[in-house]
C-alpha cells in the first residue's frame, strides 16, 4: 500500500499546527505585553497551544512513526515561515505611522 499521500497530509497538518502554534505566539506577545495582566496571557496561550499541538500530533501519527515524523517536519517548516513573517519589515504606513508622519 502506498503511503505517500498519508505522509503529505501529516506534513500539511503539521504546518497547520505549528502555524497555529507560532502563529498564536506571535499574537500573545504582541497582546501581552500591553495587556495589564500579562502573565495571564502568556500562561493560558502556554497550555492552550500545547494542548492542541500535543493533541493534533497524536489524532494525525495514528500510532504511525512515519506520519509522526512528517508532522513534525511541517510543524518545523511552519516554524521557520511564520518567524520570517512575523520578522518582516513593516511597511510602509506602519513606517510613517511612527516617525509621526500622515
């Protein structure tokens, strides 16, 4: 039996994790730092993303390393894309917003 399409669907759902994971995380910094109870926000989005990280790896492997592992390799994969977007420039409004411009 062919297993390839099974690997490439771990591997998107672990993109989808860990976008959701990192994506989360961008969303609590910037939340928590301004927000008057910041150790709130960054205990609850702890626990809430690692459950559901913890949890979409378990329902997505089946048991099976192989799917385990591609999962894993999307939530790497995720990783990397979302620190690179969360890592780009502003553009240019947000620029102007700051140095007090229109």
């Amino acid at each position: 039996m062919n297993d390839a399409p099974r690997l490439v669907l771990s591997l998107a759902a672990g993109c989808v994790l860990g976008a959701v994971f990192y994506g989360g995380l961008w969303w609590t910094v910037r939340r928590g730092v301004s927000s008057p109870r910041p150790a709130a926000w960054f205990l609850t989005s702890l626990v809430v993303r690692t459950l559901v990280a913890v949890l979409g790896f378990y329902l997505v492997s089946g048991g099976d390393l192989r799917r385990l592992l591609a999962c894993l390799a999307g939530f790497v994969v995720a990783r990397v894309a979302v620190t690179r977007i969360a890592a780009a420039p502003p553009g240019p409004a947000a620029c102007a917003a700051k140095e007090g411009g229109p």
